[in-house]
C-alpha cells in the first residue's frame, strides 16, 4: 500500500508507520502535503 518512493525522512517516518494504517494514512497526508 505504502510504497516510499524517494530515500528520505519522510519515507523512513511512512515506513514506520506503515505497520498503523490509521496513522500511516495521517502521515503520508502530511508528508505529501508537505
């Protein structure tokens, strides 16, 4: 689902949070916005 397409803090923070798809929907939201 969540695939980190460049090497960065937020791919590692998406990695993580992967594992919680509640939160890894709320991050990736933030880092794409971002």
């Amino acid at each position: 689902m969540s695939r980190p397409t460049r090497i960065e803090n937020g791919a590692v923070i998406d990695f993580r949070f992967s594992l919680v798809p509640h939160q890894s929907f709320t991050v990736t939201k933030s880092i794409k916005r971002n």
